[in-house]
C-alpha cells in the first residue's frame, strides 16, 4: 500500500512515479498552496466541469467538489469512467473509517497507474480539505486527460504546448508560449476551433481588444457543437492578472481530445494523398520517358542521312558551308540531344528506384524505345558523324590545296610583276653621260646590286611556271588566264637579261675615264676632314667656359694653352698642303677637258670654309690669353682668403677641444667643496665667455670667403659649423655642469647630507661611469648599489628590489641613471622622510584621536588652500563607527605615498 499520509496534514505535490514520465512534477505546486481566492475559483470550476463531463456519463454529477468526493464514492466512479477499468467494491456505510477506506482504494488506484502521491492522504479528502482535493484532480486530469499527449517526442504539456502552437500559428495576433497569458485574450480559443472546424468560427470578426466576447464566444461554441463542458467563465479570466494554468491546461486538453478524431482521418488521408501522388509522378515520368525516347529516336532517323550524303562541292566557299552547317549541328543542335539523351536515363533510372522503393512493378518501355535501343541509334548517329566530319575535312584540304596554288600564282606574279615595273626604263637611260667618278661607280654598284637582284629573281619566275604547270595538272577551271599571265612573265624576263648586259659596258667605260680625277679628289677630303676637325676642336676648347677653385687649376690651363700655341705653325703648314691638292685636281681637269660636277664628293670641307676657320682660330687665341690671367688674379685673392681664415680657425677650434675636455675633467673630478667647485666653475665660464670675439672675427673671415664663393679650404680641417656647434655645445656643457653643483647644494641642504657623503657618493658614481659619459646603464647602475652594500644580486628577491629601485631613478625609462637621480635617491635613502603612518598619526591627532575625521575639524585646525584640498580628495569614511559627513582620512594619507612607501 503507498503512504498517502502526510506527517503533518499539510498538503504536498503530487508528481509521476518511477513508470510515469508523462508530466514533469509541478515546480509551482507549492506556491498554488499560496493561491489567491481567483486562481483557486478557476481550478474549481474547471475542475468541477471537467468531472461533471465524465461523471455524466454515468448518469450523475457533483456540485460542490470539495464536499461531493469526501465518501470516496463519486470519486471511484469517476476513476472507473475515465480508466473503463472496474474498481473495487465500495464501502456503504456512512461512517468516517468507511469514506476514508473508500478514498484510499481511489488513492491505490490512482498510485497502480504509475503516480506517486506525496503527502495527499485520504484523510485529507474525508475532511474536504479543498486544496488536497484539486490536487487530486489535477493529478487525475495530468494522468488521464494529459498524459497520452506527445508531439514529437516531448513531454505531456510541452507536446499539448507544441501542439497548440502548431495549430494557431498561421493566426495574427495568437503567440501561444504558455497556458496562462498567451490564452487571455480569447483569440486562441477560437483559433483552435476555427482551425478544425471554421464553419463555427467567423475568426476575422474578432477583437483583441474584447477578449470578454472572445472568450464567450469560444466557450459556447466548444459546448453546443463540439460537447466540451464549459469549464470557466470569461469575467474570471479577464479579471485575474495572470490565469491559472492548471485550468487553463485542463479546458485545453479536452480541444486537445475533442479534434484528436479529426486528427486521425487527416492522418489517413495524407496517406492515401502520398500513396495516390506517388502513382501519379511515377505515371508522368513514363509518359516523359516515352515522349523524351519517340523525339530522340525520330531525331535520329532524321540526322543519320543527312550525314551519310557525301555528294562533294567545285568550290570551297560550298564546301565551307557545309562545313559550318556540320558545326551548328555540333555546336547547336546536338548538345541539347545528348542533354536529352542523358536526362532520358537519368529520369529512367530514377523511375525504376521509385518503382521498387514503392513496391511497384519495374517499368517496360514500349517496343524499339528501350535505354538500349537509344544507345544503339546513338552509336550509328556517331559513327555516321564521325565519318562526315573526316569527308568534309579530306575534301576542304583538297580544294584549299587548289586555292592554295591558284592564290600563290598570282602572289607571286603580282610581286614579281611590281618589282620588273619600270626596269626597262632605267636599263635604257644614260644617266652616266655626265656624272662624276663617284656617281659612275655608285650606278656600277647599284647596276651590280640590280644583277644580283635578277638572279635572285629568276627563282620567282621559275616557281611562277611550276605553280602554272601543276595548276593546269590539277584541271583547275582558271587555267587558260594563268597560263597567259605566266607566258608574259617569261618574254619580259628575256628582254630584261639583254638590257642588262648592255648597260654594264657603257658603265665600265666611263668609270675608268674619271679614275684619276677621283684620286685627288679622295686624297683632298682625306687630309681635309681632320685638319677640319683639329680646327672646330680648336675653336670650341678657345671659347669653352671654364671653372676653377684653386690657383693650381688655373695654372695649368695656362700651361695647357701655351702648349697649344706653339702647335700654330706645323697646323699653317698642313693648311696650304691641303689647299694644293685642290689645286692640283682643278688643273688636270681644265687640261683634259673634263666638266666637273660641283664640290668635293669625298667632303662638304671647302677651300673657302677651311681658310675661314683659320682666320677665326688665329682671332680667339689673344682673348684666351686675357681670360685666363684674369682667372690668376682671382685665384690668388681666394688663396689669401683660405689661408686668413685657417691661421684663426686652427686656433680656436682647438681651444674650444681643450675647454670642453677640461670641463669634462673639473665635473669628474670636482675637487673641494661644492661651493668652492661652483665658484670654480662660474669663474671659468667667465673665460669662455670673454674668448668670444675670437670667434667674432672668424665670422667675419668666414663671410668674406663666402662672398668670394670659397667652398673648401685645405689649409684647415675645421669649418665654420663645426666651430659654431662646438662653441655651443662648450657653452651648454658648463651651464649643465653649474646647475648639476647647484642642484647637488640643493640636495645636501634639504636633505642634510654631509660633504664626505657627497663625495662618497661622486667617488661611486664616477668609479663605474667607465665612459665619463655622467650617467650610468642599468648593469653599471646595479654594481654601483652592490659596492654601496645592496642586495640586488642575480636572483628572484634581489632582481625584484633592482627593479623597484630603478622605477625610482629612471622613471620615463630610459636606460640611463644621471648623478643627480642617483643623488635623489641616496638622500632619500640615508635621510628621515615623512611617511604614511606618520602623516595618519597627525590627521588622528587633529581628529581626537577617531578614526574619521570632519570637514569643520579641517577647516579647524588646517590653512583653508590645504584644508579644501583634503576635503576635495578624501572618500567618506565607511567604519561602523561613521557619522554623517566623516571622511577617511587613512586612505587618503596612503594614497599620497603610494604602495611603494607603506
């Protein structure tokens, strides 16, 4: 028997047992202990309507549902309705022992359908404990009316959930997430009706706005047309914030059963739908298959003879044609074919997987329009194109060749007939009657240039008659205009040969008569150009600008141009042998008679032009004699200037090397104490500065030598910049060494650090400056504090308070520690220094002794800047012991300081 006694009376969940995993067990039955009045008057008249609908079926009903179950009677006869089960006999007496005995055989029923009832007893139900009462119900309804509701596999009220969204979705305004809210306004309720039944629904009519009407209207149709009991009224529903679920979840599942019928024939007829449209597709594709297969066949049949046809063509324009037909077929008409062709098998094969997926009889194509037979017509289609392609290839090379020869013959004869145009002509003219020696043996070279063209072209005319010849072979239709073409080709090429041979010999003749002539005429151009060429060079080096830095330079230009004139008179001797070979010429052909054609052939280089350039070589030489002593007298001034310059630069370079060097030694070394080192310092800085108007009158040497256009002076390695930078920096570098001594006295005072101690300090410092660079690197840095007695060895500890201490003396990290960090940091180290807890203790003394301090108490006891300064900063102070206003001064003082002090 299961336990149905609760320890303490009090009413509990009731949940699936270890078989019943149709409902999840109710999380917010607890807090339904806790109703307010409006949900528990819905679970109870939902509930009292819900039974009323089963109980009416064995002729009776309850009214009031806490009082109608207490004997357990009605309560048995409900089970025994809903389950169609018998129960055991009931008890009739009307003693409590009887009801409650009653009660418990309903109990044990319920709990052998798989429901474990916790803490739901009969006593409970006997003294109409209305709560446990509905909690029985509700377990009632999950297990009888809920649980056999799934929807892909989800539990009982999420398949219910999935179910009624699923079937209002295509709805506006309906959004089903749960089954309180998402019911209020009605319109789901009609929904789920219209949806099955849309005759009794006009759902467009309807308002969400008015969910009264809603509701209404849904409650009376579901009672008068579909027999679902009318389980809660509109206004309670509408009135409460939030309906109960329980209700709302129970009028739900009776929808939910109400069209479960209407559910199954839908099922059923989706199944004869599917098993009718597979018959139909399968249908159709037969009847694609059959048309697809009778088009390609016919196809076929009729592209077959069309290849076959080997009937040839005279010219290769039809051929071509043909040829280009047979490319549309391929390019065109065929690829959709064998697109046909493979989507015929696709869709053959695809039928018959279909039919044996359905269980259907394979398919048999009709007679001749088998996979096969298409293959086999396929295969003779190739075949025969295969051969036609091969046909019209063979017959269009054939014509081709003809064409071929047909087009070369008249290439070459129309080259060969633009190159004899007006050869004739030239063969026959007498061009050389009065043309010079040159001009004779150009024409003997050109007519020899023309012979070897000849032969060269005898070639063309016998490959003019071959091409004829195999043309007329070949019975090629043009043969009479050819052979006429080809026989006026051969006699024009017999006269030319003649003419050639003639005009040779007149070309000989007059060439060996200019001979002589032309020996003084080479022998004048070949002394004539160079002596030509010597006297424009002459003239340009006369006349050529020139540049020089140095008097070096300028010397030996003047050098270079003495030499030059004493070459004068060998070239005046070369200038009247020159002009007598002209001479010479002139008379032999005044003696025979010869008329000669115009100037010089060998050379445009004239008397007249050759004794011009002399006369203008013998006028530049006197100016270039003047322009190079002008140049000296310039050059000479320049080197005084160098040399003026340099004798003051290689002074005060130097001196400005050992001021900065000395400098370098007195920030080193720094003797005595540091008021006798600043007064050292300032005393020397006074010497530099009285040093300046040295530099002053370098200044004014250097301009002079810019103003001259000076741009180097060998006599000295320093220059106006460098001095320049090195007076600056020498200035720069005392002025930081006298602030780095002020600074330091700075130090020692405020910090009260002794003499001896600075210059311990100094000594360190400088012992690992190794480069008396007046700064230290890191490593140089850590030797230093090591030889101070710091443990800032190579380990995790000592590693950690190197890296603290360098925070502090090179903050910006920048690699480097300068004398007056390291002094900082020495004076904090060896000095007393206010801290944290010493500055706390003072705001404690201010604040008499509390822990806080006031705003009033700062303005007390502090200047008014320092004491708006505090208040501005200080949080408010959180201790328990806090009043109003109190502010922390503690964390305050820890701030200034930072972690690093504390």
């Amino acid at each position: 028997m299961v336990d149905y006694h609760s320890a303490g009376g009090q009413p509990c969940p009731c949940g699936p047992g270890p078989n019943g995993d149709y409902m999840a067990q109710e999380d917010d039955w607890d807090r339904d202990l806790l109703l307010d009045p409006a949900w528990e008057k819905q679970q109870r008249k939902t509930f009292t309507a819900w039974c009323n609908s089963h109980l009416r079926k064995a002729g009776t009903q309850i009214e009031n549902i806490d009082e109608d179950f207490r004997d357990g009677l009605k309560l048995m006869l409900l089970l025994e309705v809903i389950s169609g089960e018998r129960l055991p006999k009931p008890e009739r007496g009307k003693m409590r022992v009887h009801k409650i005995n009653n009660v418990n055989k309903a109990l044990d029923f319920i709990a052998s359908k798989g429901v474990k009832l916790v803490s739901i007893g009969a006593e409970e139900i006997v003294d109409g404990n209305a709560k446990m009462t509905l909690g029985m119900i509700w377990t009632i309804i999950l297990r009888f009316a809920i649980q056999d509701i799934s929807v892909e596999e989800t539990s009982a009220k999420e398949g219910l959930l999935l179910w009624c969204q699923r079937k209002t979705a295509p709805y506006k305004n309906v959004n089903v997430q749960n089954f309180h809210i998402s019911w209020k306004d009605g319109l789901a309720f009609n929904a789920l009706i219209h949806r099955h039944r849309p005759e009794l629904i006009e759902y467009d009519k309807l308002r969400k706005d008015d969910p009264v009407t809603n509701l209404n209207n849904a409650f009376e149709v579901a009672e008068k047309y579909l027999d679902i009991p009318k389980m809660l009224d509109a206004e309670d529903i509408v009135g409460t914030l939030r309906p109960d679920e329980k209700a709302i979840m129970t009028y739900v599942s009776c929808f939910y059963h109400a069209f479960s019928g209407a559910q199954k024939a839908e099922t059923a007829a989706n199944r004869i739908c599917k098993v009718l449209a597979v018959n139909q597709e399968n249908e159709l594709l037969m009847e694609d298959y059959e048309k697809l297969a009778s088009d390609l066949l016919e196809w076929i049949k009729r592209t077959i003879p069309w290849l076959e046809d080997r009937s040839p063509q005279k010219t290769i324009q039809e051929m071509q044609q043909k040829l280009e037909d047979f490319r549309d077929y391929r390019r065109v008409h065929k690829p959709p074919k064998v697109q046909e062709k493979c989507q015929l098998e696709i869709n053959f094969n695809t039928l018959q997987t279909k039919l044996r997926l359905s269980n259907r009889p394979a398919f048999m194509p009709s007679e001749g329009k088998m996979v096969s037979d298409i293959n086999t017509g396929w295969q003779h289609l190739e075949q025969a194109e295969k051969g036609y392609e091969e046909w019209l290839l063979t017959e269009i090379r054939r014509l081709e060749r003809l064409d071929h020869l047909a087009e070369k013959f008249r290439q070459k004869a129309s080259i060969h007939e633009a190159w004899t145009e007006g050869k004739e002509a030239m063969l026959t003219q007498k061009d050389y009657g009065s043309a010079t020696l040159s001009d004779v043996k150009a024409l003997l070279r050109k007519h020899e240039a023309f012979e070897s063209d000849l032969a060269a072209h005898q070639d063309r005319v016998e490959q003019i008659a071959a091409i004829a010849q195999e043309l007329n072979e070949l019975d090629y239709y043009d043969s009479p205009s050819v052979n006429a073409r080809c026989q006026k080709i051969c006699d024009q090429w017999d006269v030319l040969g003649s003419l050639t041979h003639s005009r040779r010999q007149a070309l000989e003749k007059t060439e060996k008569q200019l001979e002589t002539i032309d020996e003084l005429h080479l022998e004048y151009a070949k002394r004539a150009a160079p002596f030509n060429n010597w006297m424009e060079s002459a003239m340009e080096d006369l006349q050529d600008m020139f540049i020089v830095h140095t008097i070096e330079e300028i010397q030996g230009l003047i050098t270079a141009h003495d030499q030059f004139k004493s070459t004068l008179p060998d070239a005046d001797k070369e200038r009247e042998a020159i002009l007598g070979i002209q001479r010479e010429a002139q008379r032999i052909a005044d003696v025979h008679g010869i008329q000669l054609s115009g100037n010089n052939p060998y050379t445009s280089v004239t008397p007249q032009i050759i004794n011009s350039k002399w006369e203008r070589v013998q006028q530049l030489v006197p100016k270039r004699d003047r322009a190079l002593l002008d140049e000296q007298s310039r050059q000479q001034s320049n080197e005084h200037l160098r040399r003026q310059f340099a004798g003051q630069a290689n002074i005060v370079g130097p001196w400005i090397q050992t001021k900065m060097e000395e400098i370098g030694r007195i920030s080193i070394e720094m003797n005595g104490t540091l008021e006798d080192q600043l007064s050292h310092l300032k005393e020397y800085e006074r010497s530099i500065v009285e040093y300046k108007p040295n530099l002053d009158l370098l200044e004014q040497q250097h301009q002079l030598i810019q103003e001259a256009l000076i741009f180097d002076n060998k006599h000295t390695n320093f220059t106006m910049e460098h001095i320049r930078v090195g007076w600056e920096q020498l200035l720069t570098t005392i002025a930081r060494t006298i602030n780095e001594v002020e600074n330091q006295i700075l130090t020692r005072d405020a910090k009260g650090i002794s003499q001896e101690q600075m210059q311990e300090f100094r000594a360190s410092f400088n012992h690992f400056d190794k480069d008396h660079g007046g700064a230290l690197g890191p490593e140089e840095f850590k030797a230093c504090l090591i030889s101070l007695g710091y443990d800032v060895e190579n380990d995790r500890q000592g590693d950690a308070e190197f890296n603290r201490i360098m925070s502090l003396v090179d903050p910006n990290n920048s690699g480097i520690v300068t004398f007056q960090a390291f002094i900082d940091f020495m004076s904090r180290e060896t000095t007393d220094t206010d801290t944290a807890d010493q500055v706390i203790a003072s705001f404690k003394v201010l604040a008499g002794d509390k822990n806080y301090i006031t705003a009033e108490e700062l303005r007390r006891e502090l200047p008014p800047e320092q004491a708006e300064y505090c208040i501005a900063r200080m949080a408010p102070y959180q201790g328990p012991d806090a009043i109003p206003g109190a502010l922390d001064y503690k964390s305050f003082s820890t701030a200034l300081y930072g972690e690093s002090d504390l």
